[in-house]
C-alpha cells in the first residue's frame, strides 16, 4: 500500500465506526463479546496494610505486576507509576533491604502517587520509596544500567476507558495509536538502558491493539541482541502465588484471581475481560538482559 493510500485510510479510521472497525479487524467476532466485557462494571483486588488506607486495584494489574521477579532485586524502579496501584504491589514485594524508585511524569499525577503511598503503606516501607517527577523517556541521560528489576506500565490507547466515554470516542483517530506508539518506544528504550546487566524488565499496558505491546517489544527484541523473553526462555507460563498476595491484597466479590488465566500472545500475554470475568484489559510482557 502507497504513503499515499495509507494516509487515506488513517483519515477515515476516526470516531466510533472507525474505532468499531479498527478493533473488529484485530478481534473479528470476539471484538462484540470484548466491547461487551467493557460495559460490564469493574471488578477490583483490595490491596491493604495494617492500619494503613486500602487501595482498590484491577485485579489483572495486580497479576501483571506479580509477574516481575524481585527475589534478586535491591534496585526497583516504577517509570510510569501514577495513581500507585502498581507500585503498591511492588512495594509489599520488594525484600527488606531493597529500594523503590516509583516516577512519573505529570506533576499533578506524581501529587496522587505520593498520597497513594503514604495513605496505604507503613513507615518502614515508605522509608525505602522514592518519588520523582521526571519524564521518564529522559532518565536514561542521568544514569544508565541501574536498576535490577524495572515496571513500565506505559501510556495507552485505554480503549475501555475510550469507548465509555462518547467525547473521547468521538475523537479517536488511528494516528492517536501511532503517536503513543512512538512514546511507547521512547520510553521502553530508556527503560532498557536503565537496566543493570542480568535485569529484568516487564513492559504492560491496557491497550489491546497490537501496535503497542507486541509490536514495541518486537522492535525491543530486534534493536538489542542481548535482550530475551523471560517466559519462553523458561519454557514456563506466567502465574501468581496465591499464598504470597494474600499477605496484601485480596479479591472482592465473587472474583478469584486464580481464574485468571492470561492469554499467549507472539511476544507477551493478554488478560482480556471477556474471558477474565471482567478484569482488564491488560498486556504485558517479561524481558530480560543478558
């Protein structure tokens, strides 16, 4: 196909018949059973520390960040890491020596992540936390290779959040997947030069194109010779240890995270509502570096 035809097609991919085929041409007759998963109303895993505030997580987050291996990890940074859920998850992780470096980028978000923390973990932990406000595309200029284990949950299309939303769904574009594509890659790309030798990285999103989870690490894979995909160089499948998560979070409701059963995709997994009883959506990928 031509520049030129390419360009035509963008233009007509906009609003909700274009976000209706977009997605329809990924999922095909799935994509109703998605888009009905999506209208359902949220499921949540409650994350809670003694005499501390509880926090209200997507039970498929929660998954995903259990999926970052952090026995061997004293170093810990969260790139993207507003409201906190996740680095709620890390933080109850992390080994008693080890410290949390949770970022982000927008100031008023950064404010939320602080309050998140503070409200909902105890003195000892958050001794070991901390917080800036960077752009974390950037932080690969100030230091390099040093951090064993890495979260970037990354800036998204969110399409749950835009086809319940009839303004954003009304302004969605095919271009607004590309343009967060190429943030993706920024961002993923100072993410792996800030990991030390023998690290680990676990990229995820909620998106569910394509374009910005397999394709991303894809590209990843290509770029730097000495990075890997840690499940299926294990040969094994990601899980999560019951015993572990019930010393901080439980399921609410009729929701039981052993039913979460992610799906392979060519370079990572999906959780997808319509067969997570409606967790999700989330993608996520574990890398590690030679």
């Amino acid at each position: 196909m031509s520049k030129k035809n390419e360009n035509t097609q963008a233009q007509k991919l906009k609003g909700e018949e274009g976000f209706e085929n977009y997605y329809f041409s990924i999922f095909g007759q799935r994509w109703q059973e998605i888009k009905k998963a999506f209208c359902q109303e949220n499921v949540y895993a409650r994350i809670f520390s003694e005499g501390r505030e509880d926090y209200f997580l997507d039970p498929a987050s929660l998954f995903a960040a259990f999926q970052l291996p952090l026995d061997n990890a004293s170093r810990i940074l969260d790139m993207c890491a507003a409201p906190g859920g996740k680095s709620l998850v890390l933080a109850h992780r992390m080994k008693n020596d080890a410290f949390l470096h949770s970022n982000e980028r927008s100031g008023a978000r950064k404010a939320r992540l602080a309050q998140v923390c503070s409200a909902s973990l105890n003195s000892e932990i958050l001794e070991r936390i901390k917080i800036t406000n960077y752009d974390a595309a950037l932080m690969c200029k100030k230091e390099s290779q040093t951090y064993d284990a890495i979260l970037l949950d990354a800036p998204c299309s969110s399409e749950r959040h835009v086809m319940l939303d009839k303004k954003y769904l009304d302004m969605w574009t095919e271009n607004r997947i590309k343009t967060l594509s190429m943030e993706q890659w920024a961002l993923i790309s100072s993410a792996y030069r800030l990991m030390a030798p023998g690290a680990v990285l676990l990229y995820s999103t909620c998106a569910i194109t394509p374009k910005e989870n397999d394709a991303i690490v894809e590209r990843l894979l290509k770029k730097f010779d000495d990075t890997y995909l840690v499940f299926d160089e294990k040969g094994t499948n990601p899980s999560i240890d019951l015993q572990k998560v019930s010393s901080f979070a439980v399921s609410q409701g009729n929701f039981k995270l052993e039913d979460l059963k992610p799906e392979k995709t060519p370079f990572g997994y999906h959780i997808l509502p319509d067969k997570a009883s409606g967790a999700g959506p989330i993608w996520f990928s574990l890398i590690g570096k030679r």
